[in-house]
C-alpha cells in the first residue's frame, strides 16, 4: 500500500511540474536575432496548438488566405508543422518524433520560412522539439555472459553492455542497478558526451570450486518522467586462473581524420602486450560491448593486428567526433578482456556545394514594374562549416536584376530598371552561389522570368505614305493595294484594325469611294474611276490596336488615277450642217500649197493617248490635196487643171496614239469657185467655250452669241420686207429663175452685208412659197441669183434655203449646201452647252499651227426642230 502511495505522489508530482511549465510560458514565442522561436514537445496528436502566428507576428489574420501565408518546406521535407489561415494558428500536422528528427542529438530545432506575398514579406521561426520521455531503455541482449577469472582480485572491474534510450538529457539513460548478491557491486561510469554506462565491481575473492557461476539482474533507470527502465540478465562464468591481462600502451588515443578518407583507411595501429606466452599472451583485438551501433557501421578492428579500420563514409556535418571503445584479451583460458578508448576528429572537408533554392517566384513580371520590384526569394544552403560553409551570392551581370541580403543566407531578386517587352520579352538569370572553402565549390541555378506586355507602343505603318496607281475604269469592288502596320507589343495590344478617317472626294464622303477591310488592310475601290474626271486623290487610313488604352497611327493614301484610251478624238473644225458634210469654197486660182482649212479635233484622254495625226482617208482625187499628218492643215499639192471636177470630196481620219488606237473621220465637200464669195465657211474661226478656252468665260460667249443672233434677225426681217414689197410683180412659178427677172433688190446701194443678211431666216405664212433673187453687188460673183424657198411645214422651221438661180453647170449637184445654213431658236427655246464632248486634255499640246483651229469649233446642231450649242 505504501509503494502505491509513493507511485501516485510521484505521478501528481510530475503532472504538477508540467503544468507549472505550461503556465509560465514556454510555448510563449521567443523573438532571438530578429525571429520568433517556439518550444514544443515531442509526439503530439494532430491539431495540438503551437502557437498564435497570427498575433505573434502583427498580421490581419483576414488576409491569411488572400495573401498565401504559408510555411515554405524543402522538397521532399516532411511537413510537422502547418499553419490554419482563418485564425493564423501553428499546429501540429503530423507526429514528431525527436529521435527521427534530429538524430545528433542536442537541440532539436525546426527551421521555419513563413512567407505571405501582397507585399512579399518572409520571417523565420525556430521551434524547439522538446523530448519526451516515450523510449524506455533497452539492451542489445536479454542476456550477457561475463567471464571472469577465478584469480581475479577483489576491485576488479568488468565493463558491462550499455543500455540504449534514443531520448535525450534526463530522459536518457540515468543510472544502474544490480540485483543484490555477495560477490558483485555495480558502479556508474560517465562518458564524454554525458551518456552513462555501467562497470562490475568484484567485491569478494571468486572460488569456481564453490561457485561456477552467479546470475544478477541488471535495471537501468532513464531520468523521465514518468522514469522508464530496462533489464538484462548476467551470466558470470567463473574461469581458472590466467594470472596475465593484455595491457593497452595508453588508455586514451586521439586521431584526427579528414572525413572524405575513403573506404579501408587506416584510422589508428592499436598494441597491446600480453607477459603470458602461447595462447595466454596471444591478443585479439575487437569492440567492446558498449560501442555504439553507428561505430561499428563506420569502423572496423582487425581482430589479430589491432588496426582499426574505415568502414563506411564519414560526414562532417552529422558528427565531427566518434568515440570508439576497443577491447583486448588473450586466447588464453580465462582471458580478461581491458579496455582503451580512441576518439576520432573529422576534419571538414569543403565537400558540399551551396544548394539554392528558389523559395518564392513572381512571374511573370509587368514590363512597367518600377525599380526595385521582387521578383523571387532565394535560399542558399551550404551544409560545410566555417570558411567552407560561407557562401555568397551573385547574378549575371548582363540582365537589369540583382540580389539583395534580407537574412543569412536569404536572398531577395529584384529589378533594377525599366524592362522593356519588345526588347527582351525574356530573361534568363543566372544565380550563382559560391563558398569561401578551397576549392571554392559553387552552383548556378536559371530562373526564367517573363515580362508581360503592356500597350505602350502605337502601331508602325511600314511606309510614310503610299501611292497607289489605279487604271481608270476599273472594275467596281476590286482591290487597289494594302496598307499594313506593326504594333511591337503582343497579344490583344498588338491586335491591329483598319478604318478610313471621315473626309470628301470632290463633294462626295470618302466612304463612297473607298472601303477597307478592317483585318487585313486591304483597300478596294467602290466605283468605277474615270481620269477625265478626277486623277487623283488622299486617303487617310489608320490603324488601332486593341490594348488599353488604345493606340492608333494614320498614314496618307495618295491615289492616283492612271489614263486609258477609252474616249476617241473629237472632230470640232469643221463640222458638218444639217447632218451633212462640211463645205468650204476653193478658188481655181488657187496655187500648190494653198491652205484651204484646218482640220482640227481633240482628245479628252492624255499623253500618248491624246496625241493626234491626221491622214487622208478618202479623195477624188489624191494629187490634188494633203493633209498635214502633225497640223491638220489641208493645202492644195498643185494648181486646179481645167479637168478637175468642181466638187471634191474628202475623207480626213483623225487617229489618237493609244493602245489600240481610236480615230473619228470627218468629210468635207470642196467646191472649185472662180471667185471666192465673202461668205461664213465651215472653217471659220469660232473661239472656244469656256471648255476649250479657258481665256473667256461662257457668260460673254452666250451675251455675244445671243447678240449677234438678235440683230441678224432683225436685219434679215428688213430685207425680207423689201424683198416682198418690190417683187410682188413677178412671177413665182418654177423652181428657178432666168437672169432678166433676178432683180428683186435693185439700186446701186446693195451691198455684200447685204447678201451676209441673207443667211438668216424668216418665218413665212403657211402655204406660201415666194422666190427672191438677188443681184449681187459688184465685190460678188456675178450671175448668181437666190430665192428664198419655204415649204408648207416652214412654219415650224426655223431655215431659209438659199438657191443659185443659174442651173448647175456641168455634173455638179445643187450647190445650195455649201452655203452656210443659219438657224434662230424657236420662241420659248433655250440655247444649251453640250457635254457630251470632253474637255481637251492640256497635257499634250498640239503644234503652233494647229492651236488657232483648236479654238474655232462652235458647232451648231440641229435636230428634230431644235437647236442647241455644243462646245467643248
């Protein structure tokens, strides 16, 4: 009852202590050079609470989770810890076991990264894994047997199996005990490293004759709470007397050993002597039976020459100091084992690369971040110690980032300039971390770091301007050319579209005229051009990208329209009347290279196109007349024979140099006169419409044009008047009249205005049908008698035939025709301009000796009872 008693104390006791330790705060945080540490035991469950980060730290525990506050583990490191972000909590993830975590022993600390991004921010925290007393100690066996020697004398000491507790401090190995018996005292033994381990004392003189063996429990007892222990039998074994014990030169040696020696090295040459001689004085050499496990996987002992060998790889940084137990004993019967201890230093070796770690990366980045943006967070790790675990950090020098020291071995990679997308659209960083050892060991690690576009660049026609030729009459609907841009940035800010700014072509909005297509840039006209109209015209065209803001750039479209043949020459002198042919007089006497009109025309197109020659088509009589291929002029090439008919008919062909080429003809009837009247030919020199002649505007054209008719009239209704009022005597039938009647306006005052007069007509009553001859006066051709013809339908025509009273001579035809008709505008009509001609085209200037007859082409045209102008 009192041993239940003292074993309930002892659990109050131990509860108590712990909850007093609780409450005094050691899960309390520690801040130690600039961080937070935690303490916190070992093995317990899932969700046991650590500690309040949240608080800790001064962070909004609502942007936990915004901000991807997290723990950043190695890869492939187990994850004991996490933290709960809708409170900022440190729990417990998994179990931690300190022997599995830190096998060295010591303190055992868990090197926390926290990182939280939106601003990147990175602290660091320490928490101690405190042991817990969950091993009891063990034996590697159940059972030993101890030989000893019956002559051994009492103080004799026999080093016994060490009991194993991976836990640490008070809660390893504390002490053992011996069963009680008469022979044996037990006595506790420290070593360097603070573990215990246990001797037998020989307190009485051993009689194997007596006794044999003795049996005694040994119990190790570690130092926790509730306090553990472990048992092991011993077996000693009484020996006959072997009065000698190998003896070791020293009890102590000292090595030192570069821990990269290989495999087979020899670490020390162990002697021992023994004064016995045969197998009493043969030594073996091995590990005694405390020696820990991991030194008999790193050495080994050569049983017969004592040398102690390397087994397996050392490594600085898990243990720098081994502690090796050796023990001797001869081959003799009843042989005692002593014992020697070597301890061996690792010297560190610079073995180890610096490892870099890539912690935190924020790509891609904007290519307008300012100066100093992180990029990444960097640690570097060198597991060497001293100079050769010093490590630095350096990027390539060709690149606008560098690296800046937040904590040891803590790197921030941030940016130094502008970036610019279209230049480098990415990079590639090197990162170097180099130790201070000798070699200096280092390791380079690429990160790549994309720039994301941003629209700050306006799209790039690939010409300043464009000129574009479009044949006339093109077909509505087909393309003229294509503009194109660039835009350097990518994406949708590089994403172009094509519009026509608003504007007008002669009047009419530039949408009519032109379309583009929005994708592509192409550019189709939507009409068909005519040259004779419009040559040329501005476009301006830009182009958008789809970035925002967006950016737009213009460029000008200058089109223009090239000629083709497609309007034939245009005769304007002379021109036919009535729907005839043209008429002019030529007097017999008239010599070779007597001009006798200018054939004249023009051509509305341009260049060669508008470039005219002229060629006798057709004559009577080929010997007789020429025409000048350059002038149009057409001159007699030799005097008129008595043989020559009176009329000549020609054909004069007017022929533009287009491709193919066009050409208008125009006849013309020459009659051979004696004299030649003073009479308006179908040469005469009319001036030009304002179309033609841009020296006179059309308003005076029209003024003089409707003078002169006006004060025709009136002088032919005088004449007509006189005509009347003196031949109401004569007689009026037949269709000519004989010399002795044709006085019809006798008197030595009759002049050729007179006879000028007479090209007017009079509208007479209907039915009626008087004839008038007229004498000429003396500057006139005599013999020639006029009578003034009206038909029953003159009341609805505006002309007066004129008639020679002398029959035709020879085959000639009535040569009435060759009179210029005159015409006056009915009561109500309008003169009108014709368009139907095109203006003549002053690209391409005829000769001088052809200009005077460009400008004497005033038709006049008559058709179905009315009467129009026609220029051009």
């Amino acid at each position: 009852a009192m041993e239940a008693g003292t074993r309930q104390g002892q659990i109050f006791l131990c509860s108590f202590i712990v909850l007093l330790l609780l409450l005094s705060g050691i899960l309390a945080p520690r801040h130690a050079a600039g961080q937070l540490r935690y303490s916190v035991p070992e093995e317990l469950e899932h969700g046991a609470f650590v500690a309040n980060l949240g608080e800790d730290l001064g962070l909004d525990v609502s942007t936990l989770s915004a901000r991807r506050f997290r723990i950043v583990l190695l890869a492939g490191a187990p994850q004991h810890l996490e933290v709960n972000l809708e409170n900022g909590i440190l729990f417990v993830n998994e179990r931690i076991d300190r022997e599995e975590v830190c096998e060295a022993g010591g303190i055992c600390l868990l090197h926390l990264q926290l990182l939280i991004e939106s601003p990147l921010e990175l602290y660091r925290v320490e928490v101690e894994v405190r042991d817990i007393n969950d091993h009891a100690p063990t034996f590697p066996w159940g059972e030993y047997v101890l030989e000893v020697a019956e002559s051994a004398v009492p103080g004799a000491r026999f080093p016994l199996e060490s009991a194993q507790d991976p836990d640490m401090g008070t809660n390893s190995v504390r002490t053992y005990q011996l069963s009680p018996n008469g022979f044996f005292s037990l006595e506790v033994q420290t070593r360097s490293d603070a573990s215990k381990f246990a001797e037998l004392v020989l307190e009485h003189a051993l009689d194997r004759e007596q006794q044999r063996t003795h049996r005694v429990l040994l119990t190790a007892f570690d130092g926790g709470v509730p306090e553990r222990s472990g048992t092991a039998h011993i077996l000693v074994t009484v020996l006959d007397a072997n009065d000698n014990v190998p003896a070791f030169d020293q009890a102590l040696y000292r090595v030192s050993l570069p821990e990269d020696a290989p495999a087979g090295t020899l670490v020390i040459q162990l002697n021992a002597t023994d004064l016995d001689e045969g197998s009493n004085g043969e030594i073996e050499y091995s590990f005694s039976g405390h020696a820990p496990l991991r030194v008999r996987d790193l050495f080994r002992v050569e049983p017969r020459s004592g040398q102690v060998l390397l087994k397996g790889p050392l490594d600085y940084e898990r243990a720098s100091l081994h502690e090796l137990y050796v023990q001797a004993k001869d081959r003799g019967p009843s042989a005692v084992a002593v014992h020697c201890r070597v301890l061996v230093h690792l010297l560190d070796v610079n073995d180890n690369a610096p490892e870099v770690t890539l912690t935190s990366v924020s790509t891609p980045v904007v290519e307008d971040a300012p100066p100093g943006t992180v990029i990444a967070v960097i640690s570097v790790l060198d597991r060497d110690s001293g100079e050769n675990g010093q490590v630095s950090c350096e990027v390539n020098p060709d690149v606008p980032f560098e690296l800046r020291s937040s904590f040891r071995n803590y790197y921030t990679l941030v940016t130094t300039e502008a970036l610019d997308r279209e230049a480098v659209p990415e990079y590639n960083v090197s990162i170097t971390a180099r130790d201070m050892g000798s070699p200096a060991l280092l390791t380079r690690s690429t990160l790549t770091v994309p720039v994301s576009d941003v629209n700050d660049n306006a799209p790039r026609f690939l010409q300043p301007s464009y000129s574009v030729y479009v044949m006339e009459n093109n077909a509505p609907g087909a393309s003229i050319c294509s503009v194109s841009a660039l835009d350097p940035d990518c994406q949708q800010n590089a994403y172009l579209s094509y519009s026509i700014a608003d504007g007008h072509i002669h009047g009419m909005p530039v949408g009519t005229y032109v379309s583009i297509n929005s994708d592509s840039g192409h550019m189709y006209a939507l009409r068909s051009l005519d040259y004779e109209q419009i040559r040329s015209f501005q476009i301006q065209v830009q182009a958008q990208d789809a970035g925002f803001p967006p950016l737009s750039a213009n460029v000008t479209v200058h089109v223009f329209v090239l000629d083709q043949n497609d309007n034939a020459p245009v005769i304007v002198s002379p021109m036919p009347r009535n729907g005839s042919v043209a008429t002019e007089l030529v007097p017999r006497s008239a010599g070779p290279g007597y001009l006798v009109g200018t054939v004249s025309a023009v051509d509305a197109d341009t260049g060669l196109n508008s470039r005219l020659s002229y060629q006798l088509l057709q004559a009577t009589d080929f010997t007789l007349f020429s025409v000048a291929p350059d002038t149009g002029e057409l001159r007699t090439l030799r005097s008129f024979l008595e043989q020559d008919a009176t009329r000549q008919r020609l054909v004069v062909q007017v022929r533009d140099s287009g491709e193919p080429a066009l050409s208008a003809t125009v006849s013309i009837l020459l009659s051979v006169v004696e004299n030649m009247p003073q009479t308006l030919s179908d040469f005469s020199d009319f001036n030009l419409l304002p179309e033609a002649s841009s020296s006179s505007p059309l308003t005076l054209y029209l003024l003089v044009s409707l003078g002169s008719v006006s004060l025709t009239f009136l002088l032919a209704i005088l004449i007509l008047m006189a005509i009347r009022c003196r031949g109401e005597g004569h007689s009026w039938q037949g269709s000519g009249c004989s010399p002795p009647h044709c006085r019809c306006c006798p008197g030595p005052d009759t002049s050729s205005d007179g006879l000028k007069a007479s090209n007017l007509a009079v509208q007479l009553p209907t039915g009626t049908a008087p004839t008038a001859c007229l004498d000429m006066p003396a500057g006139g051709p005599p013999g020639y008698c006029y009578k003034v013809c009206l038909s029953p339908e003159s009341a609805q025509s505006d002309f007066m035939f004129l008639k020679p009273c002398s029959p035709p001579r020879n085959n000639e035809k009535d040569p009435g025709h060759l009179l210029a008709p005159s015409k006056r505008a009915q009561p109500g009509q309008q003169l009108q301009i014709s368009k139907q001609i095109k203006p003549p085209n002053t690209d391409w200037l005829p000769p001088s000796m052809q200009r005077p007859a460009l400008k004497r082409y005033l038709i006049w045209q008559v058709g179905n009872g009315k009467g129009r102008w026609k220029g051009c």
